[in-house]
C-alpha cells in the first residue's frame, strides 16, 4: 500500500486498503491521525522515527504493529523516501509504502526502525548514482 506525506510529515495520500487493514477511515488517518492505529508500545518510537526523517530529510524504514478492525494487532513494516522538487530540490515530503507481515517478526518484540542517511547533495542531484529503492508488495 502507498502514501503520500507533505513536508511537515502529515498524511496526504493513503492507499485504499487501509480501511481494509485498519478499520481506520482514509480521513481519521489523515495528518498524524494513523499514528492512533499503532499499538500504544510502538507509538512513541515511530513518530520520533518519522520526525528524525523529517529533520534531516532521510528516508527511514521501520517495522510496527498495526491494530486490525478485530481489535488484535498485526505487524506490518513501512519504509519511505524524500520527495524533492523545485523550486531549488525542494523538500516536498515522503513517498512510502507499507506491507502487512505474514508472520511476526522474531528479532524484534517492538517497534523497531533505522534512518538512511540523507544523499549528498551532488548525488541527489543524479538519481542514477543512487543505489535502487526496493519495496516488497505483497501478492494478491
């Protein structure tokens, strides 16, 4: 599932399976408002991730439990990217994804997550000396 955040990290574009993995509706889980699907042990650490990404412009890859319209908690893992353009490579926010987990994942009991460094700034300027984004999209 894809989402789309401005600059100052809140939610503009969500995928419409998220009802679906949720129960959340598309407008409750606009802004910061997906952060309340979170388990409440997973919270904290993954917004101060996504506002760390924030700051410095990183993309961030993080793994968490997501409560489902049943009440229980699946564990789901998320990365995302900085979004540039202009005027002058623009800070535009994030493009992410977000994929549930078969099974839980058995290194960690919590929210769990890393930061890439942000790209220097002569590389981001030719993404083809990036090294390659890979997302895994479960099949359906």
């Amino acid at each position: 599932m894809v989402y789309v955040t401005d600059a100052k990290g809140h939610l503009t574009h969500l995928g419409r399976h998220w009802r679906q993995l949720t129960g959340q509706t598309l407008a409750e889980a606009r802004n910061f408002g997906w952060v309340s699907a979170l388990h409440p042990e997973d919270r904290d650490p993954v917004r101060s991730l996504v506002e760390e990404a924030i700051s410095t412009l990183s993309g961030f890859c993080v793994r968490f439990r997501l409560r489902r319209p049943d009440g229980e908690f699946r564990w789901v893992m998320s990365g995302a990217v900085p979004s540039f353009g202009p005027p002058g490579r623009t800070f535009l926010g994030f493009l992410g994804s977000l994929t549930p987990l078969d099974e839980p994942p058995g290194d960690i009991t919590k929210a769990e997550g890393q930061l890439r460094p942000p790209e220097p700034p002569g590389r981001m300027a030719r993404p083809w000396n990036r090294p390659p984004i890979i997302c895994w999209l479960p099949i359906a």
